[in-house]
C-alpha cells in the first residue's frame, strides 16, 4: 500500500504531484487505486492476465475484422513502416512504444472510435503484462512474427485470417505470461 502522505513527505513534494504520479501509474497498470485503500501496488497474478487477454481477444479480433476493410494503402505502408521499426529497435522500451502503435494503428482503421477507445484502455491496463511478456521471454522476436502474419492478412483483405492472426498473437502472450506467473 502507497500512501499519498508518506510518498509527498519522503520527496519534499506536495501531495498534488503524487497523486498525479498514481493516477499515471494506474493508467500503466503498475497500482491500483481503491476508493477505501488508496494506492496500491499492482501484483501480476495468471488468473487477472487470462482475464485481461480473454477480453483483448473478443475486441481485439472485432476491430480487426472492421479494419481490415476500412485500411487504405497509406495505412498499410504505416503499419508496414512501424514493424520494420519494431525489427531494428534495441530497447524493450522503445519496442513496446512501437508496439502499442502499431495494434492501435490497426483497430483506429475499424471505424468504431468507442471500441478503438475500449481496447486503448484495456491495453493500458494490460500494460505491465506486455512489459513482463518482453522482459522475461525475449518476446519482441515471436511477436514481430504475429505482427508480420496480421499485416500480411490486412494486406490481402482476408479477414478470417486477420481475425485468426491477432488472437493467435495474443494467446501466445498469454500462455506465456500465465506459465511466467505461474512458476513465480
């Protein structure tokens, strides 16, 4: 548990900019604000990530299969553009950055700017769980690889196949986080 008080005091600030720093820190997913509680440090468990990526999986593959008709060929060459990007990037960091862009440059093309928000949101909230997918199984190398399947469906306009990549993608993270999580 964070407190706002002992967090303002131990840095010399007021307690304005810290509450801004947790609200920050739940959007990345790294706390969790309870109304009675406060702030509390986020816990990584397998049962929250196999609910998180449960629902992706039913967005994800809606906005894909809506934007797989809507993409122009300047979209396209984006995408394509973002994951030659993800290829040569060095860090985690800035691969993640990459990442987030191309999956939200694919679901804005949906056309349905409430469901883009949506899967927005629940990526923001699933944000620790990608980190950790990153960090600890090297999976900048086997996501490209999803990516490079998904971009190759949209391209072709074949959205059964679009559909099946983007949930093949995100299982994939499961089970890998959720067999991480599971040995502790």
């Amino acid at each position: 548990r964070l407190r706002q008080g002992e967090v303002a005091a131990r840095f010399g600030v007021s307690t304005t900019p810290v509450r801004e720093a947790f609200a920050l820190l739940q959007a990345q997913g790294l706390v969790r604000i309870d109304p009675h509680r406060g702030a509390i440090v986020f816990l990584p468990t397998a049962e929250d990530a196999q609910e998180l990526y449960e629902i992706r999986i039913a967005l994800e593959t809606l906005a894909i299969g809506r934007a797989v008709k809507n993409l122009d060929r300047e979209e396209l060459d984006e995408l394509r553009a973002v994951l030659d990007e993800m290829r040569k990037v060095g860090t985690a960091e800035g691969w993640s950055d990459l990442h987030n862009r191309f999956h939200m440059l694919l679901y804005n093309g949906s056309g349905l700017p409430r469901l883009a928000m949506t899967i927005a949101n629940l990526r923001d909230a699933s944000s620790s769980y990608i980190n950790m997918f990153v960090a600890l199984n090297k999976g900048m190398d086997v996501s490209n690889e999803g990516h490079k399947e998904i971009l190759e469906a949209c391209e072709e306009r074949d959205t059964r196949r679009a559909k099946k990549a983007v949930a093949q993608h995100l299982r994939t993270s499961e089970a890998s986080l959720v067999a991480s999580l599971e040995k502790g």
